[in-house]
C-alpha cells in the first residue's frame, strides 16, 4: 500500500481553471497534495487518506498562485511615475536612467529589496523578471529571490547597441558577462530561481548579439524572454534595422531565439499582423499580455481573444513600471477593461474577455510556462493563495463564483490571508 504521510490538505472554497471559457467551483472542499504534488479536490476526504492533516481555513477562497509573465524589478522603484509619453521616448527618459543605477550594488540591493518583498507579499507565486545588464546587481536580485520563496526566472539584459553610453555593453563583453553570470547562477545551486536569456528587444542587440546569445541559449538550454511588436515607432524601427526580416518576431526566429526547440515569452504582441501572429502558434512562442503598460504607454490593445482562439500560450504580465502595479488581480481587470474599449472602439468582432478568461490567462495559461503550474488539477505543483475576503463587507450573501469576481476587481495585499509555492508554505496570517 502507499505510505500517506505525507499527503496533506488544505479546506476551503477552492476555484481554479481547467480551460479559459470556464471557471471551477468547488466550495467547501479539500484540495489533496503529495510533497509538491496536487491529488486532487475533492468534496469529502476519500477513505483511503482519512488520517492525513487538513488545514482548514473555513469559508475562504482559495486560488492557485497567480503567475507574472513579464515584469521589470529595477523599474520598480519608478512605478507610476513619468507615464506622460510613449515607448521610446520613456525608455529614454525614464528607464534608462534608472536602469543605470544598478551599476551600484548598494543601490541595487536597497531596491531589489523593497520589490521582492512586495511581491513576496501578492498572490504572485511564480514571475519571469528582467533584470539589468548588470551581473553583480543581477545575482543580488537572484540570492533574494531565492530567499524569498517565490519560483522565479531572472535574465540579465543583454544590450549593445542604440543606447546611452552609461547602459551599454560591447558586444563581446555582454555575451562573455553573459556566460559569466550563467556559470555564477549554476554554481549557486538555487532550487527555485532560475536564469532565463533576456535580449532587451531587437532595437538593443545587434545581430552579432543575438547569434552570440544564441550559442549560449543552445549550449545552456536555456529559456528566453524579450519584447515584440509593442509600439507602432518600435516596429517601424525594427524594420529599418532588419530590413532582410520579414516581420518584427522573423528577426527574433532568423537566430533561433523564437520558440521551437527554445522556449520562449514575448511581451505585448500589441500590433502583430498575420503573418507574425502565424510565426507564434507555429512555434509555440508565449504571448504575454501586458493591458496596464500598453495603456499607460499609449501603446494600444493587444488582440487577446484571437490569440486564445488560436489556441495560442497567453499569460498576463505587469511590466512594471510600464504597469504601475505588480498586482495581479489589477492585472485581469485591466485586460477586461482594454478589451472592453478595443471591442467598442476598434474592432467589434472580437468579442471582450470575460472574468474567467482573465483568470484563466492570470494562472494556467501563464504557468505553462513553468511547468504543470497554474492550476489545481492532479499533478499540478502546489501553487496556492488564500484569500480572506471579510474586510469587503457585503450587504448579501454571496456565490463564492461572486466572491472570486470582487476579488479581481476589489482586492490588494490584505486580502492575502496565506501562499504556498511549490508545496511550501510561505506565510500565514495569524
Ligand atoms: N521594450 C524594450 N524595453 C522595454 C521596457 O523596459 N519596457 C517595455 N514596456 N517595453 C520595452
Ligand atoms: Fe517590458
């Protein structure tokens, strides 16, 4: 027989995804797991695990953990600041800038801190971060990660070109710091913090660049990340710089840096015409929306509801600071919101998104990226956030379906009652 000692549960209205068109409710039950294994929901305990402990947290909600496809820990210190311009622009303004301060250790450490321990306290358990071109600050950010008991991937930005001079690198030099830190992050032996490639966007690396970064993706297996087609001026410039592309992500695959054999995310995808939208799903590439940045940078609205008819990977994204907020339940509303004016404004035959496809995008479809993450279906990894919702007093009583919906557009870090990653648990309020 199996030994069950180490199957736990945890009680409570469990809701969760299993495909974007639907929520699953399941109040009042138990969410079954083995280490860091999910068994299953289930309404009563079945006989076979009768004797193994169960948290109860009673009549709260409880949500797998909420997953950041795309956000900008050394703009952190900038969120909801300078948002007055568009794209490029703010880059250099304001980004820039900042960015450059990470040279400084000091510096980075302070404000690395004050961002892994805000997000430490959301409902995200899982991100994919960018750092800046800096290793030493870049490993700074990864030790407090790892301390921190999220599941992350960092990437130390690759940039060599179109630049200020205090936030570039030469050729040679990013590539070989690229090695570097790579070798750093491997003999550290983190077990939850993971490096990821991160070409800041075509306008940053020169082809020699992305060849280079391509033999360390190869060599190193590793995942990538960068931006595509997000601001009319990018796109435009990207076509003067790669004229021999056929469209903004054929620049990324003619180096082999655009999904296939390379698992990779793709921020915004804001103005991607047929053909690129085509290059994605053929390459299985992960789309990652963005709404809060893309409206504060006037950068317009992505085209959500065809990506997920596609059957296209989607996952929401912060941006930080393009976003101003990394909380993710903001997040959703803000997709809801920009499909909603997109629809109206712009283009009626795409239906907007709905509450349960921005909740699914928010979790399963973002932690694909990571793995059977996302989700509370057997075999999934234990992700999971505890909301207590008894400070948004209601008059009625409420379907849980209704509370989970106040809880996209209503909540903040209070309503985080406990969180566990990957079957640990992080924090309980007591
Ligand atoms: N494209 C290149 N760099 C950036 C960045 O830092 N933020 C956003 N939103 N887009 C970018
Ligand atoms: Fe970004």
């Amino acid at each position: 027989m199996k030994t069950k000692q180490f199957v736990y549960g945890i009680k409570g209205n469990i809701v969760y995804s299993k495909y974007p068109e639907k929520i699953e409710i399941c109040d009042n039950s138990y969410l079954l797991y083995e280490g860091n294994k999910i068994i299953g929901v289930f309404s009563k305990i079945p006989d076979a695990y009768s004797e193994i402990q169960v948290k109860d947290y009673g009549d709260r909600l409880i949500i797998p953990g909420l997953v950041d496809l795309h956000v900008h820990a050394p703009q952190y210190a900038f969120r909801g600041l300078g948002m007055d311009l568009e794209l490029l622009d703010w880059l250099n303004t304001n980004t820039f800038p900042e960015e450059a301060k990470y040279k400084d250790t000091e510096y980075a450490e302070k404000a690395y801190r004050i961002f892994v321990d805000n997000l430490r306290k959301g409902a995200t358990t899982r991100a994919c971060i960018f750092a800046t071109i800096h290793r030493k600050s870049t490993m700074i950010l990864m030790d407090l990660l790892e301390k921190s008991g999220l599941s992350t991937m960092v990437g130390k930005v690759n940039m060599d070109r179109n630049a200020p001079d205090y936030l570039i690198e030469h050729t040679e030099e990013s590539a070989d710091e690229t090695v570097e830190w790579i070798e750093e992050v491997i003999a550290k032996k983190y077990s939850r913090t993971r490096p990821i490639l991160t070409p800041r966007f075509i306008p940053s690396c020169t082809d020699e660049l992305m060849k280079r970064l391509k033999m360390i993706q190869k060599s190193y297996q590793l995942p990538v990340q960068s931006h595509l087609s997000e601001n009319y001026e990018e796109i435009a410039w990207v076509k003067e710089l790669c004229p021999e592309s056929a469209f903004y992500g054929d620049a990324y695959d003619q180096v082999g840096l655009f999904g296939k054999d390379c698992k990779t995310l793709m921020a915004h995808c804001v103005h991607s015409d047929e053909e690129e939208v085509k290059r994605i799903k053929e390459n299985g590439v992960y789309v990652v929306h963005c709404p809060e940045s893309n409206t504060n940078l006037s950068s317009g609205v992505a085209p959500i509801r065809t990506y997920l008819d596609e059957g296209i990977h989607v996952g929401i994204g912060s941006d930080v600071a393009g976003g101003a907020t990394e909380n993710l339940f903001a997040a959703m509303t803000y997709a809801i919101q920009a499909s909603k004016l997109r629809w109206r404004l712009q283009d009626d035959s795409l239906k907007p998104l709905t509450v349960a496809e921005a909740f699914y995008i928010a979790t399963k479809g973002g932690g694909e990226f990571f793995g059977k993450v996302g989700s509370f279906e057997p075999g999934y990894e234990v992700d999971a956030v505890v909301l207590d919702d008894s400070r948004l007093l209601h008059p009625q009583e409420l379907t849980v379906q209704q509370r989970l919906e106040r809880m996209i557009y209503l909540s903040d870090d209070r309503e985080i009652y406990a969180k566990y990653v990957a079957g640990e648990k992080l924090f309980e309020r007591g």
